[in-house]
C-alpha cells in the first residue's frame, strides 16, 4: 500500500501520464546538468547517509515516483523543474532520516580525501570542531520546519530557501532556477516580509545579506 502524504497532490489535479511525457520529452541538455548539479549536492549534503548512492540516483528515484504515481505533479501550481527539484530534496530527507547507522555502518578511513594541496581530511573534522549540541539542532530542525511550513503555498519561495540551505550565493541561485536578478530579488523580498512578519529570524539574517 502506498503511503499518502500530507500534501499529496488530489488525482483531479495531478498532470496525466501524457503531460507528464510531453513534459520529460522536452527537458532540455541544460535542464538534466542543473538537475543532476542539484542532485549532486543534495547527496553530497547527506554524507554517509548516502550510502553509495550517486546524484543519479536521486534524480531517476524522483522520475520512477512520478511514473510509478508515488509522487503527483500540480502543475498548475509549479513548473516540472520546479516539482524534480522539490521532489528530490523531500526523497533525500527521506533517506537521511531512514539512515541507521548500525545497520549501515561507514568506517572514518572510507571517508577520507585529499584537498588541492595533497593533504589529507575528512569531512568529520569539520563536523567535530563545530557540532551544534542536542538542543540546538532540536532548535534548528524545529526553525527550518516552521519556515518550510509558513512557505508551503508559495513554491518560488521555497525554490530559494532550498538552495540557500544548499550553500547556494545569490549567482548561483539565480543560475540554479534561472531567476533574472528582478524575479531573485522580489522573491527575496516576499521572504523577509513573510519571515517579518512571522516570529521566525532567518539565521544570520541570510535573506537580507543575499538581495543582491
């Protein structure tokens, strides 16, 4: 049995099978490179929750979900760029939150590299010297979830709150959702005035610093 969500998508509103062709059909070479770049970092943010799974593999998953009717497109409410994105960052939290490490273990030395200069790190180096304690990241997750809430209806909105949790700077955004600088910044705008409005500070002030 399918598991419905929340927010499923009502049949009566769902793109059919043909509109969801037409609209594969006419991606373009340059719509797959900034999928699988999107792909690529949603994965490489999961870290070991990964698993050895690749950006490609995230975004055939988020392809086979619209296939296979686990996933339902609106398209009246966004664009098919705009449902890919979305729908992989919801299957990798999916992964990262069904992550068990004992079952999945990942040993340090996997994870080690070599930056430009030949020296060698991993990417838990980093993570020790700045983990936030248990009750920050309680109060980090519960944050993101009453933003992503109080932005459920506005889908531009929520493009570019994604790719700032991404590490994305304002170019990137920009190129990432093929955004004018006019569109970035007056969507930037609509999220300082919601957040405002709301009791929710965005992190470093991070809206106000990237109108740019």
């Amino acid at each position: 049995m399918k598991q419905e969500s929340a927010r499923r998508v009502p049949a009566e509103k769902a793109a059919t099978p043909t509109e969801i062709a037409a609209a594969i059909e006419a991606l373009a070479a340059a719509d797959f490179v900034r999928l699988r770049q999107y792909a690529r970092r949603r994965i490489q943010h999961l870290g070991p929750k990964a698993v050895e799974k690749v950006g490609d593999d995230l975004l055939q998953t988020a392809l086979c979900d619209l296939l296979q009717d686990t996933r339902r497109w609106d398209k009246t409410k966004v664009g098919f760029m705009g449902f890919l994105f979305g729908a992989m960052k919801s299957i990798s939290s999916n992964w990262a939150k069904s992550y068990l490490p004992e079952e999945d273990p990942v040993l340090e030395a996997d994870l080690r590299k070599r930056d430009a200069d030949g020296k060698e790190f991993t990417p838990l180096d980093a993570h020790r010297a700045g983990q936030p304690n248990a009750e920050q990241q309680l109060s980090d997750r519960q944050t993101l979830l009453e933003i992503d809430n109080l932005f459920k209806d506005d889908q531009e909105a929520q493009m570019v709150l994604t790719a700032w949790q991404e590490g994305y700077d304002p170019a990137g955004v920009r190129e990432l959702w093929d955004l004018s600088q006019n569109a970035y910044n007056t969507i930037v705008r609509r999220i300082r005035r919601t957040l405002d409005a709301s009791d929710i500070k965005p992190d470093g002030d991070r809206g106000g610093a990237y109108v740019q």
